[in-house]
C-alpha cells in the first residue's frame, strides 16, 4: 500500500465505509487506512474480509462486518431472469439493478438467459455501483455456468458479477431475507424447481414451469398468492411427458391447493384469457 502525504493525520479516528469491498469505496477505505484511521468496512460482498487483511498486513487496524445497509427486513428476490427482464428492470429502477438475490427454477433459456448481459454489464461498466447479488441455483448449476464461461465467456466470469450458491430440492435456504423451499415439478425431462417464498406474514409460490401434478399442488398449498404458469391453449397440445399447463389446468391447481389469489404468468400474449383472471404483466405491483 503507498504511503501518501496525509499519513497519520487521522490517527485514533475510526473510519466506517459502506460499499468498502470493492471500486470506489474500497479505494476510500484504503485511503482512510493510510491516514491512520481504524477503518470499519460494512458490506453485503464478503470479499470486505480481504481488503481488511491488506490492510492489517500494512499495519492498519480493521475489521470487516457483512451486513446490508439498505436491509429493513426483506430485501429484493428476482425469481428467474429471462431475456429482456434485465433491460426492464434497469427501465423500472433507473439504472443498474439494486437487486439482493436472483433464484434460478431451471436452465431452459427463457428463465436465465439473462444473467450472461448482466454479468457483462457488471464487468465492464456498473460492477462498482451495487453489490453483487446472490445467485441461486439448482445442483449442479455452478458446473453448468463454469461450462458455459470456459466456451463462451471468461473464466469464473459469473463469481466476479455475483455470489453463486447451489440449492437442494426440498431443503430450504435464506435469499434476500425470505425463506426459499425449491421442490421438484415436472417440465418435460428437465430438472426442474418451483419455489415457495415466505416472509413472517406472506408466502408466495412459483410455478416456475410445470406440468400438472401432485407436487404443483403441495408447492401452492394456502399460499397468499399462486404465480402460476398457463404456456399452453390446451393441455392435450403438450408433449410426452408433459412439461406445462393450460389456463384450465392453472385455475384447477389452484383451487385444489387452497392458495388465496391466483396470478398468470408465462402466457404468450396471443393466446386469450378469461377477464376474470389476474395475469402479470411488466412493472406490475401488488400489495399481499
């Protein structure tokens, strides 16, 4: 670490940076250590710890404290990131995304395709703005995207954009302060998840893509709101095995589930819908 003309002239303050692990911030911590002040980095991305160890090894004083400052509770859970989702939500947010956790249902295209500009995008223009968010995927997943990097990309491309994990179906695991359940739905012959989202006072659940069956319906079981998918004019026009469901096949998953409300989703927009039916549409918000 260079030495600099203000060395000492904050001896005995203490310095806290949020945002300290990485670009600009990470840059303010270290020039705060060089003045001699103990410096506290707070940050969501763990790779605070080693910025503080540089420092230590220069003879600094830190310590490193994971945490998100802009955490009140819930945070912002991204549930799939198809192709266009990245460009909308930048419209929705007026800039990069300030998004805590992404979760991955499976590796068809039109559910991740997205995460290869934001990574781009992280890399070469907007990575020091936000911190990385996590990404959650199915075993196995983090193979699949070091694959992916290794043909197409740069190595380890996806860990330097966000903080990869892997999730088991069945078992739960914390995005974004909301407790997540993967369980296993059939969609033709791909390992495939929805999810189960609950906060203390809400559960949501996610279709993902599915076909019908019983584990559709113990995904949906009395939650507050069903997002559920209708890709189909028919159930009969599917597949062997099938892999989707119908509007009609929808409505029946959810009232046998006992959810509350129902939502549409993944519904390609020349295929009708009754009115009486809620279905997603960009930027829509709702209240649960």
């Amino acid at each position: 670490m260079s030495r600099t003309a203000h060395e000492g002239s904050l001896t005995g303050k203490v310095a806290l940076v949020t945002g300290g692990s990485r670009g600009i911030g990470r840059a303010t911590a270290l020039l705060f250590a060089q003045s001699g002040a103990k410096v506290v980095i707070g940050d969501v991305d763990p790779d605070g710890s080693e910025v503080v160890e540089a420092m230590k090894r220069d003879g600094g004083e830190a310590v490193f404290v994971k945490t998100d400052v802009r955490d009140e509770g819930e945070g912002r859970l991204l549930l799939d990131c198809g192709p266009g989702v990245l460009a909308r939500i930048r419209e929705l947010d007026g800039g990069w995304p300030r998004v805590d956790a992404v979760a991955i249902t499976h590796f068809h295209l039109d559910h991740w395709g997205d995460i290869v500009p934001w990574v781009w995008g992280s890399l070469y223009r907007f990575g020091d703005l936000v911190p990385p968010p996590e990404l959650w995927l199915p075993q196995g997943g983090l193979a699949l995207m070091h694959e992916f990097a290794d043909r197409f990309g740069l190595p380890h491309m996806f860990e330097q954009a966000f903080r990869p994990h892997e999730y088991t179906g069945g078992t739960a695991f914390r995005a974004a302060g909301l407790d997540v359940v993967p369980l296993r739905v059939p969609h033709y012959n791909v390992e495939t998840y929805g999810f189960r989202v609950s906060s203390a006072e809400t559960t949501l659940a996610y279709s993902g893509d599915s076909a019908p069956s019983d584990q559709l319906l113990r995904l949906a079981r009395e939650a507050d709101l069903f997002l559920c998918e209708a890709t189909l004019e028919r159930g009969d026009l599917d597949g062997d095995p099938r892999g989707h469901l119908s509007a009609e096949e929808a409505i029946e998953a959810f009232t046998a589930s006992g959810a509350r409300r129902l939502l549409i989703t993944h519904r390609p927009v020349e295929l009708p819908l009754d009115p009486g039916l809620e279905q997603a549409q960009d930027g829509l918000e709702l209240e649960l």
